[in-house]
C-alpha cells in the first residue's frame, strides 16, 4: 500500500503543474478580464496604467511571468493580492479557521443525520419511518440551501426579532457561546441538506448488503440485531459512503460560499469568489494550487481509505 | 465681482436635501463601486414631498438632540458594512476612501450640501488672493498617537505631502478638479498652506473637487510619501482612530481623545459590521446587532414602521443618483433624430413603477435636489416626455439599422442594475424594434474599458454617481471627460465649451442660469447621456441613536455630536 501511496504522490507534481499552466495562460488569454481595469479611474493616463502594469507585475511576455511566477511558488512566495496589496499566504491563512469549523461541523451534521437516517430506513424498509425520512431526503435535496439560510434569518427575526450574531468569526475558545449562535443553526441547516443524499445513498447500500449471504450468516448464529446492522452491515456498506463523504470534505475545503454571503463570514469562499471575478491573478492561481493538491490528496486518502474499511481491498 | 466676497460667502443654495443624505454618499459611491448593495431606490414616506424636495419620512422629529436632553458619552454605534473592502487603504478603494475620510482623516474644510457654504475644518481661514491662489492658515490639531507620526503636530508640510499625493493616485475617484485645475501647495511656515491653481474652478471647494473626502484627506507626511502604508494601517489625524479589521471587513474605531474639538466625539466607537445579505440586515436592525439600516423599497419601510413603529427614525430623501441610459454618438448613432427617437421611446412613469413601487420622481440631468436643477415642469416637456408615435417616426427618417442586434451594458452583480437594463431592452424592443442583448460585466471592466474605454456597441446603463455639485452631472458633455476622449464619442464645440465657461462664472445666478441652459442644450442635441429618474432612499435608525445630523448630506457624517441613549 505504501508503494501505490507513493506512486500517487508522485504524480501530484505533475498534476498541479498542468493545471497551473493552463490556468495561468487562461487568466492571461486576450479575451480575459485585464485586472489593471480595475485600478484606473477617469483621469489615468496611458502612462500610469503602464506603470500600474509593472506594479502588478503583467507587464511581461506571459511565458516571463509564468517563469518568474513558478521560480516564487518553488521558492514559497506565493505572490501579493492584487487588491489589498498583502501576501497571499497569510491572507489564506487568516480566513482558514472560519472554514475549518465550517467544515468540520457540516461534515459532522451531515455524517450523523445522513447514515443514521439511512440505517433507520433500511432497517424499516417501507415502514412508515421509511417512508417520512425518504420524503424529508427528497425535500432536502430539492430545496436550495440559499433559501434555507435565509428562511434561517428571516423566521426567528419575524417570531422573535432575532438575528445571528453579525461582525464576523468569533473563536469558539474566546466565546463559545456567540461562536456557536453564528455557526451551529446554518451548519446543521446545511447538515440535514447535505445528509438527504448520504441517507439515500446509505439505505440503498445496506439494503443491497442485507441481502449477502454472510448477512444471513450472521443472523442465523444469533447475533443481536445492532451487532448484524452496525458491525457487518454499515462497515460493508461504507466504501460508497466515504466516497461521498470525502466530495463533500474536498468541497468544503474551498469554503461554503453560500452560507458565508448569507451570514456575513469573511472566509475563503468570498475571497476565491472575490478574487476570481476582479482577476486577482495571485490569488486565483493559487487557489488553483490548492485544488489541485486538495483533490488529489483527498481522493487518495478515500482510496486508501478502502483497503482499511474492507480488507478485502488490497493496493499491489 | 469680488472675488473675496464670492468664495467667503455660499458658493449657491441648495434645496434641502434631508435625512438619510449622509448615509446615501457613501451607499450609492459603493455600489457603483460593485462594493454594496445596489440600494439607491427605496421608498418614500407617507407624506407628501414638500417645497424643499425632501419627504421627511416617519418620526423624523425623535431624531436629533431635543432642548433639555443629557447628552450620554461613550456608547458605540453600530453600523453596517455592505461588503467586504478590497484593501483597508482609502487610494485604494472608493469604500475604504469614503468611510476613512469622514472618521479617521480630517480636512481643510467642507462644504455641506444643504447650504453650499465652505466650512473651515482644520482651516482656522482661507483667503482668496484671486481665482488661481488662495490661502490656508492652519488650525492647532495633532495625528492619533502610532507610527509613523507618534502624535506629533500636523503641519502645513503634511498637507501638501498628502493633497499632492492624492492628485497623482490613480484608484482614487478622483474628478479632473485634480489634474486639471489643482497644480500645487507652497508651504512657508508650518501653518500656512498656499494653493496654486492651473483654472478657474468654481466649484473647487465643493466635495466632488477640494473638498473630497477622500483626496483631501490629511496624512503624515511619511505616509503621503509612501501610501502603501495604509495597506496595513491608518493613521490621521480625525475623530477616531483605527483599532482593527478583519480581512477587510468588520472594522472598528475608536474616539480619539486628542481631536481638534474639544468633548466630541461623545460616541467611544464606531463598529462596522458587515451584513451582505439584505433580509439578514433588515434581522440585524430589528434585533438591535445594527442600530441602521438602509431600506430597499417602501414595502421594506412599511414592514419596518409596523414592526418597531416609534421605536425607529425612518429619513426618507431624494436621491442624487439619477438612473442613465447612455448611447453612442458615433457612427449611425450621430444623426441626432436617432437620440432623440430614444429619448422619446423610454416610458420613465414604468421605470419608477416597475423598479420602485410607483415612488420616485422624473429628472433631467441633474438631480431635482440642486438649485441648478431644471424645474419639473421643464422635465416634464423634455427629458420626461415619451412619444412612442414620434419616435418611431424619427428613427424611420434616419438609416439607423433595425435587422442589427445591439448590446447593453450593465453591471454585474446587482439586481437593480440587471432589472433597470431589462427595461430598457424591453422598451426599445417594444416602442421602437430595436434589438438588444444584455451584456452584464463586472464593475471594474464595466467601468474602465466599456465606460471609460467607449468600447460597447449601442446601449450602456446606470445610476451616475452622487455628485456634490452640479457641475459634475453636466461634465460628460465635454469633449474630454477626465483624461480621456468623451465616453460617447460626444463632440460637440457648443455644449463643450459651455459647459467649461460655467465653471469660470463666479457669480452664483449666472453660473446657476448657465448650468441650467445647458441642460436644455443637451436635450435639444440630444446628447447620448439619456437620465431618466431619481429614486428615493430610505434609512431606518433606533431612535436611541440621539444627536443625529440629518438634512446636511454627508457633512452629517463629520458629526460628533452622535450618542447612544438606551435610557
């Protein structure tokens, strides 16, 4: 296993390096957005725009810029924002925590209501429970999670003129109690969204399991029913699970932008959107960087991931 | 005419503009920065619109300090921040420049829009030698206690340093006033500040020219020299100085104990929060997270009144944004009957309706709040007239070509700037056949190429920039706009030169005559700056926040008489 790892890291470079180079020519193709547009105003001369263009740095032939801008990124400097003039780096840095809790409590929510739904409706298939909860993951996959965010906001304030808290991420470990008013309600609200598709997925998985002949097995030497559903039933069913788990966590990586706009959290979301639509090239190639990096290293963990859920899965 | 006597005295007089006027400089400058909201519109009160051009919104009267009332210091007033700043440093953004120049910098003067009279801020007096020079003694007044300036005293050299400084900043929205009519400052001793001028300007102390919050900002010298420095913090001499920020966004400020007025600011802070989503604004308000919050149409303001009733403050006001349909004046586009078929098939009644509840009013080029407006019922006989008949008759006569698809161009995001180019496209189409594709683009290339550049094919839409004075709405008639060939391909000798020779009028009637001649010029040219409405703009306020200025247009904005009162 550890060869096939290494051989995956391996291609990692390569990988990153593609991307980058296409991404890099793209941003810079002619019909592209020129971001010194957004440093002029009505009296700039052609002189200063020229000289805004060296400031930034696209004053070169692009193959020029390419090189210099690789040699940096080989050399760990990432470059400065565009726009607010800082190094991109701490700028990422800044805005990770607020998508780390993000992330991690979406996942959290998403998990449990998501297989433990799933579990409950195949163990009661076509029982009534079965039934409400395949109607609730309709529903959840079918409304939008801006709408549910912001009925979020609009119901307690006309109930109860309340708002979740506003002026940005607050650490849990300076006050938990504010800290958990801005991010549990929309977390779980993305949580329960998020969980339809995992419970779905869950339930068919195991019903197909339940019907294995080690399923009858296990049942016909007695073991309790939790023992049969939970230790050969879940664990069987979970290589399609994490797989959907791990897309979630890859995309969460890159910030929930929808819930960020909608409650006013200043996280990596809004910067990549940001960035990307005022062609803040640094800022912009790296997040290339970092998806390309976060996908393969995801998609690897999954895949290792497989050969630990089933022994069966061997890695030569 | 004595020179003296005219720049010491009011500049002109405006009508009342009222309310929530402080708040709308900055509103609508963000969103046509595609920083915030795209809120201009709003509604209005119940109320009738008085003489003054103001409707005065609900309970208005709670508002300021009344006669007798203790005064309370120290509370902390919470404000909304509609969108994240791309950089802290005021030359790099519209956003940051507006907000920094009315909080932490300080200024040699102001002009309020409600009088239109200079006020001396850090100026203990301005004399005029003659149209092209003036001086400025300097009050004592000392920079917030941090590096670089350490608290020192401000001195004349700062001022130069800084104006100098702004002039040649190419992110600032600067007006040409800058390049084109300041030249520089000598500075004799450390409290004498001697203006140098290129042109005659009269409207040079206005807020849009000398006066602008953001260009006029006075920093240390060493900072001046090196802008780069507010990348990472300010530093000025203001009311408040800057505490912190997080990534641009949710900013805080704190009273400087030292500001030039001695007791003010009663407020100990400003918090800024940011709030991007209106319905989650509109939350915040009620739940008292902000204490305002600018309202989106009257629905919002009825919902709001009913909710809190006396509890809130609505200010009600006339916006200065007036909503444009631009064409070309180049090509097919340069027979005038071509303009003027355009003119007549816009129906501006369903503008309002469709995009502000039936609220709003007609307007010509510049806004109704300015005395140098045209009367209503001028605008009502011109720029407001539709004539569906005629203008298809005037476009019949020209070679205009009707099997061609034309673009407009509109900004990106923003509901409201989608929604007015919708229109337009759906009238043109309807009244007059002409075809139109949307083209929605981001502001920044919206502004510099399709703007700036003229590079869009037909149509280009929206609100102009609230100016402080009148003369700005009426500069896209020139020949040159700024530094750059009409955005148009407007050229045309008589408006361009009238519209520079009002500049040089120095007398108030002559210039207010002038300025309205040229109105009626350009609509009888058909210039391709098409305006069509003015919304109104609504801001609801607790009726804790006491001491409010209101009625004074951004010059409210430099009070420090605000205090929080939750009994």
């Amino acid at each position: 296993m550890r060869q096939y790892a290494m051989r995956r890291l391996a291609y990692m470079p390569l990988i990153v390096v593609v991307v980058s180079i296409i991404t890099f020519f793209t941003l810079r193709l002619p019909f592209a957005n020129d971001p010194t547009t957004l440093y002029v105003n009505q009296n700039t001369t052609v002189e200063q725009e020229q000289a805004i263009r060296k400031e930034l740095g696209i004053d070169k032939p692009v193959f020029e810029q390419f090189v210099i801008w690789m040699g940096n990124v080989v050399r760990g400097d990432l470059g400065h924002t565009f726009r607010s003039n800082q190094p991109v780096w701490p700028e990422i840095q800044r805005r990770w925590p607020v998508n780390f809790e993000i992330l991690v409590l979406s996942v959290t929510f998403s998990t449990l209501f998501g297989v433990s739904f799933g579990v409950i409706t195949a163990v009661r298939q076509n029982s009534i429970t079965d039934y409400a909860f395949r109607v609730f993951a309709v529903f959840g996959q079918s409304i939008p999670e801006f709408f549910l965010l912001i009925l979020l906001i609009v119901l307690p304030s006309l109930w109860w003129n309340y708002s979740p808290p506003v002026g940005g991420h607050v650490s849990i470990f300076d006050d938990p109690w504010t800290n958990l008013r801005l991010y549990l309600p929309p977390t779980i609200l993305l949580g329960i969204g998020g969980a339809a598709g995992m419970m779905r997925l869950t339930r068919s998985t195991l019903l197909e399991v339940f019907r294995q002949d080690y399923m009858r097995t296990a049942r016909a030497k007695g073991l309790a029913g939790n023992s049969v559903v939970l230790r050969h039933g879940l664990r069987n069913a979970l290589i399609p699970i994490v797989t959907l788990l791990g897309g979630h966590i890859t995309a969460l990586f890159f910030g929930s932008l929808i819930l960020e706009q909608i409650f006013s959290i200043n996280g990596l979301g809004q910067f990549f959107l940001i960035s990307a639509l005022t062609s803040d090239f640094p800022v912009v190639q790296f997040l290339v960087l970092y998806t390309a990096v976060v996908v393969v290293a995801m998609n690897l963990l999954i895949d290792l991931s497989y050969a630990v859920i089933d022994p069966r899965v061997k890695y030569s | 005419m004595d020179h003296e006597n005219y720049w010491n005295r009011r500049m002109r007089r405006r009508r009342l503009l009222g309310g929530a006027g402080t708040v709308a400089l900055g509103g609508t400058a963000w969103a046509l920065a595609g920083c915030g909201d795209d809120d201009d519109s709003g509604g209005s009160s119940a109320s009738p619109t008085s003489d003054a051009g103001v409707n005065p919104g609900t309970l208005t009267a709670a508002t300021p300090t009344t006669a007798g009332e203790v005064v309370k210091k120290d509370g902390t007033l919470k404000s909304r921040q509609g969108a994240i700043f791309a950089s802290i440093n005021p030359y790099s953004g519209l956003d940051s420049g507006l907000t920094w120049g009315f909080t932490i910098f300080d200024h040699l003067w102001y002009t309020p829009l409600d009088t239109g009279v200079r006020e001396n801020f850090l100026a203990a007096s301005i004399e005029q030698q003659d149209p092209l020079h003036f001086t400025v003694k300097l009050q004592d007044s000392v920079f917030h206690d941090k590096a670089p300036a350490n608290g020192r005293a401000v001195k004349a050299s700062d001022v130069k340093a800084s104006l100098e400084s702004a002039a040649k900043q190419t992110k600032i929205s600067n007006s040409s006033w800058w390049t084109q009519v300041f030249d520089h400052i000598e500075t004799p001793d450390d409290k004498t500040v001697n203006f140098v001028l290129k042109a005659v300007d009269a409207w040079g102390f206005s807020s849009t020219n000398g006066g602008s919050p953001i260009a006029s900002s006075i920093l240390p010298e060493e900072i001046a020299k090196d802008p780069t420095f507010m990348d990472k913090d300010l530093v000025g001499s203001g009311r408040f100085q800057f505490v912190s920020h997080e990534n641009g966004a949710n900013f805080k400020l704190k009273r400087f104990e030292k500001w030039r007025v001695s007791g003010e600011p009663y407020l100990a802070g400003l918090n800024y929060k940011l709030v991007q989503e209106q319905a989650a604004a509109l939350a915040a308000f009620s739940a008292q997270e902000i204490d305002a919050v600018a309202l989106n149409n009257k629905l919002e303001r009825e919902d709001l009144d009913k909710k809190h009733g006396k509890s809130i403050v609505i200010d009600s006001v006339d916006s200065r944004a007036v909503w444009l349909v631009q064409t070309r004046a180049d090509g097919q586009w340069a027979d005038p009957r071509v303009r003027q078929a355009i003119y007549l098939a816009l129906d501006r009644k369903e503008m309002i309706n469709l995009m502000n509840f039936g609220e709003g009013k007609l307007a010509g080029p510049v806004p109704p709040a300015f005395g140098e407006a045209i009367t209503s019922a001028e605008v009502d006989a011109t720029y407001g007239k539709t004539d569906v008949a005629e203008a298809k008759k005037l476009l019949g006569a020209t070679t205009f070509d009707l099997n061609k698809e034309y673009q407009l161009k509109y900004i990106v995001p923003g509901d409201r700037y989608q929604q007015f180019a919708q229109i337009v496209q759906s009238q043109m189409q309807k009244n007059l056949g002409i075809k139109i594709k949307l083209v929605g683009e981001d502001f920044g290339k919206w502004l510099a190429q399709s703007l700036y550049g003229s590079d869009y094919d037909g149509f280009i839409t929206y609100p102009s920039l609230e100016y402080d004075d009148p003369s700005s709405y009426i500069g896209s008639y020139t020949k040159q706009i700024g530094g750059r060939p009409n955005w148009a391909a407007f050229q045309d000798d008589e408006l361009d030169g009238l519209v520079i020779k009002q500049k040089t009028i120095l007398d108030d009637k002559e210039r207010r005559a002038a300025v309205q001649a040229i109105q009626k010029k350009a609509y009888e040219k058909a210039a391709p700056y098409i305006p069509t409405f003015i919304a109104l703009s609504n801001t609801a306020n607790w009726g804790y926040v006491k001491g409010r200025v209101v009625g004074r247009g951004s010059y409210g904005l430099f009070s420090g008489k605000t205090y929080i009162d939750k009994g």
